[in-house]
C-alpha cells in the first residue's frame, strides 16, 4: 500500500488527542495502542522516505 502525506498528518492528529481510532478516506482503523500508533507512524514515515530516495537518480564511479 502506498501512504500519503495526509495518512502521516492523520495518524499525528489521532497520537496528538489520544485517540485509537483514525478514519483514512473510505476506511476506519482502530489502534490497540499508543505504542503501536507511534511504530505505525515510524514505518509509514520510513517508507515514505524510501520511496523519496529510490526516486533518485544515482550516479557511479568506478575506481582504479
């Protein structure tokens, strides 16, 4: 699944007020935690970044 940056702002607002339960577009998720909020937000936030840097474009050099 691809996240946005709302899913990011979303997830914040809900950790922000204590709420579990966090409505994405056209579906409710309801957290068992916290801790498990703050991990979510983490991985989403970790492939986000990913997919910035794959989108790069790299250039090697090769050494003699």
């Amino acid at each position: 699944m691809a996240f946005t940056s709302n899913d990011v702002e979303q997830l914040r607002a809900a950790i922000a007020t204590g709420a579990v339960k966090v409505r994405y577009a056209d579906r409710e998720v309801t957290y068992r935690s916290l801790g498990e909020m703050r991990d979510i937000l983490r991985m989403i936030q970790a492939d986000m970044q990913g997919d910035a840097l794959s989108n790069r474009c790299r250039t090697s050099v090769a050494a003699f």
